[in-house]
C-alpha cells in the first residue's frame, strides 16, 4: 500500500471514529450511553461469537456464572446465577440479538423461584454502543476481555437515590465440567 492509500485510510477511520464518539457520552469510568436521538452503530452477533462459553469469577460479594450459547437465528441466549454464602441469590437470562443493523442486550432477572423482578411484559435493555477489537460496550454495560479466557463486564447500576456507581465482574472461561 503506498503512502498516500495508508494516509486515506487512517483519515478515513479516524473520521468514522470521530463520528461514534459524539454519539457517546460516558455514564461511569467504562460504561456509555447513546446521546438522545443517536444510533447504534452497525454490528452482528459475530462481533460478540468469542462470549460463547461458560464464564465464572467473583462479583456483588459471591460466585457468579454466565454461560452463553452460540448465535442461531439472529440471537444468542445467556444464563447468569450468583451464589453468595452456598445459597442461590439471584438468575438472569439474557439475549444478544441483530436488531436494525445492530445488536442489543436483553435481560430479565428471577428470584431463586423463578417469580420475575421485572413486570411480565418489560426487560432490562441495554442498545449498542460501540464495539471495538477488544470491547464492546452496551449504554451501561461494557465486555472487556482479553485474549480467550478473561472478561470483566462492568455495568452501572443506579441506586434508589438517582447516583450511578459501577460493579466489576471479572470472569475467567471454565472448562467444560465433566458428567
């Protein structure tokens, strides 16, 4: 590639880089959100095909574990559980899907018997943000990973009080247990 070719090239990408950014504003140190009337920008659920797998790790005081299956028909499922003290806290199932030429993160959270903490017909949805070669952040929830076997999701969480303060959960890839 000459030299002229690799100066459009930079020139180009740092414009469409410009561009995201002014969609974006900063909610906590690593987390985002779409300015009002902005865009997610492009995206497929191979962007996020390295999550695919069972994650566990230390997170909100006990043992949390994210499992998440391969992208099928435009959508990938996830399950999450914490155990704190050797007692079931909480469940989450999750949904990664293709949307409008984008990506969003759906999730509903259950008590230990399954009776739902959001209303039947709402979920907790987290639009895409921006997705870069070693994370993607969604408006309030970003994947950091590095290389294949560590992730940190960082997600802010707003307290009764209206402030927003961020949970790190650091997660390592399990291997698959053994019946």
């Amino acid at each position: 590639m000459t030299n002229g070719i690799r100066g459009l090239a930079l020139a180009l990408s740092l414009v469409c880089f410009a561009a995201s950014a002014q969609d974006q504003e900063r909610m906590t140190e690593h987390t985002l959100k779409l300015r009002p009337g902005a865009k997610s920008p492009q995206a497929t659920l191979a962007d996020m095909a390295w999550l695919v797998g069972r994650w566990v790790g230390p997170a909100l005081g006990g043992e949390a574990e994210e499992i998440w299956s391969p992208p099928k028909a435009g959508s990938m499922m996830g399950m999450y559980r914490l155990v704190r003290d050797g007692k079931l806290v909480f469940y989450e199932f999750q949904t990664l899907a293709e949307e409008r030429g984008s990506l969003i993160l759906r999730l509903k959270h259950f008590n230990p018997n399954l009776t739902g903490w959001e209303e039947k017909q709402k979920t907790i949805d987290f639009p895409l943000v921006r997705v870069g070669e070693r994370i993607v952040q969604f408006e309030g929830m970003s994947y950091h990973r590095e290389g294949d076997t560590k992730l940190t999701v960082y997600l802010a969480i707003e307290g009764k009080d209206g402030t927003v303060h961020e949970e790190a959960f650091s997660y390592t890839r399990a291997r698959p247990e053994r019946q």
